[in-house]
C-alpha cells in the first residue's frame, strides 16, 4: 500500500493537484488494482517522475477509453 500511496502522491504532484483527485481518477479506470499492482515489479524499479509520467500517460489513455 506504501508503493501505491507513493505512486499517487507523486502523480499528484507532477499534475499540480491533490492526491484525493489522482485516487478517484485511478479507482474510477481501475488502474490500480489492473495496472499498479500487476506491474509492481517493474514500476518499483523506476524514479518516481519516471513512474508519475507513465502513469499520468496511462490513465490519460484509460479514461478516454471510458
């Protein structure tokens, strides 16, 4: 849960909003449960703007889908 609390906080803040925001937006697509923890390996590896913008390019792209 501290890798996830990690991964919002820091999309967060390379978006300039809060996290409350970025974690709806998530839980809405589901890209938590379907692409943060699934990936875990390979995301925990990576800086954190490196993982805030590949998230921030996924969830542009799971939202456009929904």
């Amino acid at each position: 849960m501290a890798f996830i609390a990690t991964c919002i906080e820091a999309t967060a803040r390379v978006l300039g909003t809060s996290y409350k925001t970025v974690f709806e937006r998530m839980k809405r697509v589901k890209l938590i449960d379907d692409y943060i923890l699934p990936n875990y390996e390979v995301l925990h590896s990576e800086s954190r703007d490196n993982i805030a913008k590949g998230l921030i390019e996924c969830l542009n792209k799971w939202e456009e889908k929904k």
